[in-house]
C-alpha cells in the first residue's frame, strides 16, 4: 500500500485502470438496463445487448492490450538494464555512476522510471532509497521483485556483478519461458476461436438453407412439425452470447493466465455475434 500512495508510476496506472473498469462497468449496467426497460426479454434485446456489451467493454479491451504491451516491453528491457550495470560495475566504476550512465540509454517504457531514480540520487537520496522508489513505480511484478533484490544487495554489499548478471540471467528465463508459454498454447487459443465462428457460421447457413427454406410465414409445410423463425434465431444467438462470454474468459486464462484478460476477447466475439445475427440471419 506504501508503494500506491507515492506519486508517479503505479499509482497513477492503478489510478486509471480503476476508472477504466468502473467507466466500462458503469456503462455495461447502464445500458443493458435501458434495454431491458424498452424492448424486454425479447431477440432485439438480446441481440443490442450483444452490441452494449462489445462497446462497453471495449475501453477494458483496449486498456488491457496497451497494458500488456507497457508490461511485456518493461520486462524485456529489464534483462538489458541489468545487465548494463554489471558491465558498468566490471569495468570499475561506482554504482551511481553506472544507474547515470544508464540513464542515458534509451530502455523503452523503462526510461522514464530509470531517469527519475537517478533524479533522486541526484537530489542526496541513497542508492537504496532510489531504487525503493523505482520499486513503486515499475508497473509489472518481475520488475518490482528485481527492484527488491537489487536493493538488497546494494544494501548489504557483496559481488554486484555476479548479482546482476544472475539476475539478468533469471530475467531472460522468465521472458523466455513466458514467449514458450504462448507458443505452445497459442493453437488452444486458435481452438476456441474457431469452435465459436464456427458456430455462427453453422447457425447462419441453418438458418438460411433449412428454416427460411421450409417455412411459409411462421409454419412449416405439413410434412413438418411447426417451427417458429424467431424462436430458433433467439435459441442460437442465447447460445452464442454464452459462448461469447465463457470462451472469451477461457481464452483469457489459456493464454494470459488471468481470466480477466479474456474481456478483450469476449469484445471481439461479441461482435463477431452481433454481425452475423444482424446482416447474416
């Protein structure tokens, strides 16, 4: 909690992730509410409800794509910033002078967190004290855990170089068994994806080919039992919105590991839904 209550960094990200999800929220709520109280349980609501939905999540969508991204790219230059250091620190200069030397690279979204703690230490703040307050402004949970052994060291002395270029090393590990992660998982992901198109796609070529086909009006012809249009329309895009919405979660867990990450899918499918319901049955 020490750490979201300094200015700067984490606090400001989790500041606007929480009002990304509340604006999100709030007008998910809000609007399938309207609907609700103008068109009732009926297949238009259920179909602008598709619609509500991928518009209303979408900021959640596009927050997690942008965040993902900020994290991936901090965590990759995390492994060239230490290791930087360690050749600082091989060739024989001081820590400080090697974090300012640092600070002249460029590390991506790192750049910034690693310019205002050697801003600190210019100001008469200690080393350790600096890279507390780079702990509390680095977004992702590897570069803060980084931040705490790293102190630690600085703190209590000892072979900087073997600490950073093992750390360094542990890093790349992490990066590179999280790029393993995705590209062994990634044809689960291309699975459920085409399972739920497929769906729609059966549901529109159903749609058209049979029902429309052997319906006059709202009945059949005689030598079949009476099936209502719009009862099937509605029973199909019910079962697509659920699949929308738990395949998109799965997807989430499957490729990310946190089910909350499915939002941006479930945006995605969801409009794939609304399209196909809307111009295509």
């Amino acid at each position: 909690m020490e750490a979201l209550r300094r200015p700067g960094g984490t606090y400001i990200w989790v500041k606007i992730k929480l009002i990304v999800y509340l604006v999100s929220i709030s007008m998910a709520v809000v609007s399938l509410t309207l609907l609700y109280l103008i068109l009732g349980l009926t297949y238009d609501f259920r179909l602008s409800t598709t619609l509500a939905l991928a518009i209303s999540l979408s900021p959640i969508a596009v927050f997690q794509i942008l965040d993902s991204k900020l994290c991936t790219e901090i965590d990759e230059n995390l492994e060239r910033f230490l290791m930087d250091l360690a050749d600082a620190q091989l060739s024989g200069i001081t820590m400080i002078r090697a974090l300012e030397e640092a600070a002249n690279r460029s590390y991506g979204a790192l750049t910034g967190d690693i310019r205002y703690m050697v801003a600190r230490i210019q100001w008469g703040f200690t080393v350790e004290d600096a890279l507390q307050v780079f702990k509390s402004r680095v977004i992702t949970a590897l570069s803060r855990r980084i931040a705490t052994l790293v102190a630690e060291a600085v703190r209590y002395g000892g072979d900087l170089v073997t600490v950073f270029k093992g750390t360094a090393e542990f890093v790349r590990k992490i990066n590179d068994l999280r790029r393993e992660r995705w590209r062994k998982l990634r044809p689960y992901v291309i699975v459920f994806y085409t399972s739920i198109i497929l769906l729609l796609i059966l549901a529109a070529i159903i749609f058209k080919g049979f029902i429309e086909a052997i319906t006059v009006g709202e009945t059949v012809s005689p030598i079949f039992l009476t099936i209502d249009k719009l009862w099937f329309k509605t029973a199909m895009l019910d079962l697509a919105i659920i699949e929308s919405i738990f395949g998109g979660l799965s997807i989430g867990k499957v490729s990310e590991g946190t089910v909350k990450a499915g939002v941006k899918h479930i945006v995605t499918l969801m409009l794939a839904t609304y399209i196909t319901f809307r111009f295509f049955m």
